[in-house]
C-alpha cells in the first residue's frame, strides 16, 4: 500500500475524489496482482 501517494492525494483532491481514487487502486490491485503474480 502506498500510504504516502494516497495521503498526498487526499490532501490534494475532495474526499469524494479520493474515496473514488481509493476504490480504483484497490480493485486494480485485486485484479492485476493476483494475474501477473
């Protein structure tokens, strides 16, 4: 988890745009990880 990208990002953008942000990474993590590894 990259903490300091997503405190960076939530600093900057709406709380909403960082929930959306938030979201987005992890359901790419969950299905690109798991796929390459």
């Amino acid at each position: 988890m990259r903490a300091g990208s997503i405190a960076a990002v939530s600093a900057v953008t709406e709380p909403r745009d960082a929930d959306r942000l938030l979201l987005l990474e992890v359901r790419a993590r969950r299905g690109v990880i798991p796929a390459r590894f």
